[in-house]
C-alpha cells in the first residue's frame, strides 16, 4: 500500500467555529512604578472586554494606559479533500 500525495490549493481562513478571545490589560503604574497588570479576563467578545477598562477607570484614575490582546482561530482548508 502506498498513500497517494497531490498538490492540493489550500486557503487559510478564519475559524468561525472556534470562539475568538479578547483581553485588556492595565499598563498603569502604582506610585512605586510597578505595573498594574490588572486586566479584564478572557471574553469572547470585544465590546465586553473594552467595557472593563471603563470599570477599571473608576477605581484607578491614574491608571490610563491599557494593552488589547486577541486571539483568532485560523484554519487551514485544501481546495477538496485528499483521496
Ligand atoms: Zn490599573
């Protein structure tokens, strides 16, 4: 027995299956200059995720600055499956 292998036209494409993640992270500073690093948790959902800082503000003033992070799933899909 022998595989066959062939040229196959992939794509790579977004996973719309799989849940993308967002996460704000506090950049302020304490009076001592470490860094906060509070952040908003994992959230599936930007809006979510961006609505913490404003939480965030309110207890800490001084703290201004913030980090977004974001996690998409890609895939990768042949033009038809292998044989
Ligand atoms: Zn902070």
């Amino acid at each position: 027995m022998r595989k066959l292998f062939r040229y196959l036209n992939w794509t790579v494409s977004v996973d719309r299956d799989r849940e993308q993640v967002h996460l704000f992270l506090c950049e302020g500073e304490e009076e001592d200059g470490t860094k906060c690093r509070a952040d908003s948790g994992e959230r599936p959902d930007f809006e979510s995720a961006r609505g913490w800082t404003f939480e965030h503000i309110r207890e800490r003033q001084d703290h201004r600055s913030f980090a977004h992070m974001s996690y998409t799933a890609w895939h990768m899909v042949p033009g038809r499956e292998p044989e």
